[in-house]
C-alpha cells in the first residue's frame, strides 16, 4: 500500500541531505508534539529537578551523574524522581527514628533525662529544619501525579510514595491536614508578527500574524502586537484525616470564542482555529478544576475516587487524548493531554502496575464565566460530545511495562443539532502496549476502532481503525525509536498523535516514523524526528494520492544552570500534482531560568508556507514572514 519505497526514498534524497546538514546545527525549540517520549525543556518539572539537585537531595540519575538540565525522557525524570524521593525519606525516617527512640526512651523511665530532653529538641529541630524543602516536597507530589504512568513502569507504588511525601511535610512543618495550602502560577504571553513578499506569516499551530482582526497585513511586528495574561491560583486541603479537596480557578484574556472565531488569544483549550489571526479579547475567569478525592478500600482492594471537575486521558493516546494545541505556550493546565468533564473517575489497583479505572461526566457546556466552551470536544465553538463514560484496565507485565484495554462511550450534544453525521453515539475501543526499556530495547504499539452508531446500527463501520508499532533503543548518551502508524479516513477517536507541519492527529495516512535524540556533549544535546509515507483513499484528511514527508530537527545548548540557547528547523512536503504543499519553518530561542520559580523564554521563527489547496488544512495559499513570541511564566 506504501508504493514502491525505493523510487519514493530517491525523490526525497536532496531535502533528506538538506535536513541532515542543517539538523546538526539547527533544532525546533517550539514544542511541538514529539513520538519519542521526552518532556519539552521548559517544563516546570526540569526546574524542579534542578533544584533538587541543588538541596543535594538529588545526586545523580539515571546512570549515577548529573548532566545538568539537559533533555531528560519521562522514564529519566521518573528514574530521577524515585531517587531522590527514596534519599529524602531515608532522611526523613532516619530523624523519626531518633525521636521515637528518644522518646522512648523518656518515656520509658530508664536512662538520664538530663541529656535526652536537649537531644530530643536538637532532633526535632533538624526535622523542622527540613521545612526548607516544603515546596521541593510539594513538586515531588506534583510529579508523582504527573509522572504516575512512568514510575508505575518502574514498579514505585505511586500512592505510597504520595502518602509518604505528605507525611513528610506534615513533620516539616509543611501543610497540615485541615490546612489550605495556596499555589499557582502567572504567565504572560506576547504574540508579534509580520509578512513578507506581500503575504502575511504563519505558525506552526497555523494562526497568521502580522494581519490585524479585519484581515489586513501589518507592514511592521510593531504593529501587530498582542499580549495576553493569566493567572491561575490553586487552593488544597483536606477535611480532618478525610477526603482531600483540591480546586485551581484562573482568571486570563487567554481564552474567548464566538461561533467558530478565537476572539482572545488561544481561543480555547483543545482548537487550534488555523488561518486566524491572534486577537486580545476581553479578561474572563473560568474553574479549570474543582476535585474531592476519596481513598478507601472494598474487600480489602485499594479504591479510590475523584469526584467533581476533572481530568482524564487512555493510557493509548489515540483512544481518548487532548492534543497540545499552543506549541508558543507551555503550561501544565494546556498540555497535560487531559479532557475535562464535571463527574468521576473511579480507581482500583490490583496488584503490580494493574488497575481498573471507570469514568463518566459531562463534556460540554463547560463554560467560562464569559460563555466560552473550555474543552470542546470534535468542535470549534461547541462540543460535538455531550458525555462521555469509558473503562480501562491496565495489566502489569511484571516490571517489564503494561497492557492496557480501553472502551469509551460518547454521547452526540443534541444542543448542536446532529454534530456526530446521523449517530446518536460515538462508540472507542482499543488497546495499547508499553514495555520499558531492557538491555536498552522498549516497544510500544497500540490498536483503536472508533464507531459512529444511531440505534443498534452501525453508521461507519469502515475505514474506522487505526494501528501503531514501534521499537526503540537506548543508552547512555542516544535513544532511538522506529515504528509505523496507520490511521484510517473515518478514525474519529478523541486523541491525540503526530503533528505533521499544520496538520493536528492527520487522519488517511499509513507512515513510517522515526525519533532520536543524541548527547552531544555535557550541555549539548540533539533530536530529530521524521516521517514518511502516503494518504490511504480518497476520504477525509490529507488528499488522496499524496506522498508525505515530515522531517525536524532540535539542538540544545546548556549555558548553565540559568541560561540556554536553542535552535530549530523543520520542514513538510505533501506531494499531490498541482496541489502540493510545503511548509519549512526556522527556528532561534533563547531560555532564562530567573530563579526556581520563574522563567523567560523568547523565540523568534521564520515561516515559508505554501499551503495547496488539498492540504485539509484551510486556508490554501503562500504565507511568509516573521514571528516573534515570549513567555514570563511564575509559580507560587
């Protein structure tokens, strides 16, 4: 179904060579979606370690040094994380020995209290003295969550370590139950652009700048500036030794949509809105969570559920994922991957890296104050999905990795008419592999079948599956993953993969992909990502008969601890006759670490789009120009 792939690869020689020459001096540091599993290097986690290392709670991973904040994997960061989770509680557990023991002592009427009272308060107060890591405890908590998948692949007993880390503040001096602890963050975004050879520019997310809201191009970034904030302030706590409560409110000019038009910034939290220009709209306050968890057991099996405002994804992203739609803009809220519904998700470990989870909620109607839809699901404006319930259970393979089964029941939003084509009902399936690496090697491959169904009967029961497989290998200093992918014209799953230039999770494509990452040098490192390969029929997504090639290319320099310098190129070519598109986009960034909590990032990026008029993706025509884009993002 490939073709002859000899004559394809022969086609591709000159941008293959281009790309290879560039590749080594030139990376993408706009972060994109990759297939190789890394986190982008302005993730809040990579301060995190940093500081870890820098309390010497932290010395080394996973190969026994410390590189310093170069591009780390998720198995990296968990390998990392469980490390320096087990230095700080062998810490901890070694000063609660000695004061139980003193007081035992004490207590006991044995020995010389002269001397056992003073001791006492000098264990005591090296104990409290560790109040100092409150908040490197309270980021290995957040970890944990979000790196819960991958230390489960390590065999940690995640809730363990959660229960531990908890404990630990409460004997530091940290957050006590009952207790409200405050956090969030602060970012504001500035968007600039402006086209050249009479064209306007476009991003890799396929917005346009340098074009003001009537559609006409600005002869100067200048004048075309946008600039956005948000604010999101989390408040913690838990009733007694009860349940836990957790709700995160933020209030911003990131978010804004009438009918299928972003009028604010990024519009909302799963479109992309391609061929629209930036806007600054008005400052709205949205809940983007609001969660009680309950821990408990049944029959002696470890329970626990959320219930409220929550978020949810399969541990196959093509069954049920949001995509990272803001490549300009990184923040956990926007790129965790997770769906938002307001209902509950119910959890039950069984064993060794084996779970069953259950979930169910309202999709839509997930409303800012101002009426913006937060999370529309198959929609610009408004979900296509009303509801959603799933199941998915998770079988441990010893410490090998997981099998994971998933199925997913969507209900059609009635609100909108008929928005899933004459079903009532959306109908996912699927499975999913992930073995960890061993001797270096790892596997991951996945199956899915989406369904559209009125009644008892099938309205798309072609052309509906999708198939990925890929092997990898790793050592000390370079990774490599190699695999294939199939999605077919009528896979509608709610999820999330590759991106190929401005097209999101493309559907009609078979492909072969390819990922590597490389250590340079201490502070230097590379990763380059490609695929290839042609649409499948004549329905839906990229045109039929189209030859596609994705080639890109990162390179990192660690200046120090607070600085790094980044540069990036990528190019896409979709060959389809008269309708051909190709798009290359260069890339320099620049990232300041101004403390453990604050950081600057600043990118500058040239775009050579030529869009046909069969890409899918509108809107078709010739785009040049420059970008500009710079984040201050803050925690507290």
């Amino acid at each position: 179904m490939l073709g002859d792939l000899s004559t394809y690869m022969k086609t591709r020689t000159i941008t293959v060579a281009l790309f290879a020459a560039l590749g080594m001096a030139l990376a993408m540091p706009v972060m994109a979606q990759d297939n190789f599993p890394d986190v982008p290097e302005n993730h809040w986690a990579y301060e995190a370690v940093e500081n870890l290392k820098r309390e010497g709670i932290l010395v080394g991973y996973p190969d026994g040094t410390y590189k310093g904040p170069n591009s780390m994997t998720r198995y990296e960061f968990a390998v990392a994380l469980n490390a320096a989770y087990q230095r700080l509680k062998t810490m901890h557990d070694g000063l609660a020995s000695q004061i139980a023991e003193i007081r035992g002592s004490m207590g006991s009427g044995t020995g010389n209290n002269s001397g056992l009272a003073d001791r006492l308060k000098a264990v005591e107060d090296q104990l409290r003295g560790m109040g100092r890591l409150n908040d490197d405890v309270a980021a290995m908590k957040r970890m944990a969550d979000e790196f819960q998948k991958d230390l489960a692949s390590l065999g940690v007993d995640v809730e363990a370590m959660k229960k531990d880390l908890a404990e630990m503040q409460k004997n530091m001096g940290g957050t006590k139950a009952g207790g409200i602890t405050i956090s969030g963050d602060a970012n504001i975004m500035i968007h600039a652009g402006e086209g050249t050879d009479n064209t306007v520019a476009m991003g890799i997310d396929g917005r346009l700048l340098g074009i003001n809201n009537a559609g006409s191009q600005r002869v100067s970034m200048l004048s075309d500036v946008n600039v956005y904030h948000e604010i999101a302030t989390t408040l913690s706590g838990a009733v007694g030794d009860g349940p836990k409560w957790d709700a995160t409110i933020v209030y911003g000019n990131l978010i804004g949509v009438s009918g299928t038009t972003a009028t604010s910034g990024y519009g909302n939290q799963s479109n992309r809105f391609g061929g629209q220009p930036f806007r600054e709209g008005a400052g709205d306050i949205y809940i983007q969570r609001f969660a009680v968890e309950i821990d408990n057991g049944i029959a002696g099996t470890p329970f626990k559920a959320h219930v409220g405002r929550l978020g949810a994804q399969t541990s196959n992203p093509y069954l049920f994922k949001r995509s990272d739609t803001t490549p300009y803009f990184s923040n956990p809220r926007w790129d965790s991957g997770d769906w938002m519904f307001d209902g509950a998700i119910l959890a039950f470990n069984f064993g060794e890296n084996s779970s069953l989870t259950l979930m169910g909620g309202r999709n839509a109607h997930r409303r800012s104050v101002n009426g913006t839809e937060l999370q529309p699901i198959a929609n610009n404006g408004e979900s296509a999905i009303n509801s959603t319930i799933g199941a998915e259970a998770k079988f441990g393979i010893g410490n090998a990795g997981t099998v994971s089964l998933a199925y997913l029941l969507h209900s059609e939003n009635d609100d909108l008419g008929n928005p899933l084509v004459g079903a009532d009902r959306l109908e996912v399936f699927g499975g999913g592999i992930n073995l960890k690496p061993i001797n270096g090697i790892a596997v991951e491959g996945g199956y899915g079948k989406a369904t559209l169904k009125q009644g008892n009967d099938a309205v798309n029961d072609d052309n509906n599956e999708t198939y990925y497989v890929g092997l990898g290998y790793n050592k000390e200093n370079w990774g490599l993953m190699l695999g294939y992918r199939k999605v077919e014209s009528n896979y509608l799953g709610q999820g999330s993969w590759n991106r190929i230039g401005t097209k999101w999770s493309p559907t009609n494509i078979e492909t072969f992909y390819g990922n590597a990452n490389v250590a340079l040098g201490e502070n230097l490192s590379l990763k380059l990502a490609g695929e290839f390969g042609e649409t499948i029929d004549a329905q839906g997504g990229i045109a039929a008969e189209s030859d596609i090639l994705s080639l890109s290319g990162k390179l990192v320099y660690n200046m120090n601890e607070f600085f790094k310098v980044m540069g990036g190129y990528e190019t896409v070519q979709v060959d389809n006759g008269a309708n051909d598109v190709e798009q290359r986009w260069f890339t320099l960034g620049f990232g300041y670490n101004m403390s453990k909590n604050s950081m600057l990032g600043i990118t500058y990026q040239y775009g050579d789009v030529e869009n046909g008029a069969a890409w899918g993706v509108a809107p078709a025509g010739n785009f040049k120009g420059h970008i500009l884009t710079t984040q201050l993002s803050i925690k507290f």
